[in-house]
C-alpha cells in the first residue's frame, strides 16, 4: 500500500526503477552499479534510495553496497541523483 511521504519497498527492482536509475547515473564512470532493492516516497513527485552492488572499474575491482536516493519531479524533468545522498553502507 502506497502511503504519501511513507516509503514503500518494491522488490524485485522492476524495470521501470532500473531506467530511472540509469538515468539518474547518466555519465557518472568509475563504478557500475547493480539495483538490489528500491524503495519508493511518494511526495511532491517520487523520492527513490536504491541499495546497489558496486564494482568499480579498477583492476583488480572493488566491490561493495551503496545507497543511492533519487528524485524525480512530476513535471516530467529528469530523475537527479542526490551528490550528498550517496553513500557506501
């Protein structure tokens, strides 16, 4: 059940919320990331944090969880990643 300003877990990460992440991470190198779980805000347009598998792109590579959060207006702009709202859990 969907709750405005509540968070709701969608699992598995559905092909929808993997497209706003990609979209989010447009142009970002250095690591690639692996969409385990997503949880969404209804609020004035949709909040997004993912919890992702990180590889970076380094040899030999790294590998870790981060949490990203996401944002998306409802007047149809782009979904943002938030810079300070990343992190390595």
């Amino acid at each position: 059940m969907k709750i405005c300003g509540g968070w709701t877990i969608q699992e598995p990460v559905s092909k929808e919320n993997k497209k706003v992440l990609g979209i989010a991470l447009k142009g970002f190198v250095g690591s690639t990331f692996e969409p385990i779980v997503v949880a969404t805000q209804i609020v004035n347009g949709v909040n997004y944090v993912f919890i992702a598998k990180s590889t970076t792109v380094t040899l030999p590579p790294k590998t870790g969880l981060v949490k990203i959060y996401v944002s998306a207006t409802p007047a149809g702009t782009e979904p943002k990643r938030s810079e300070e709202h990343t992190s390595e859990l």
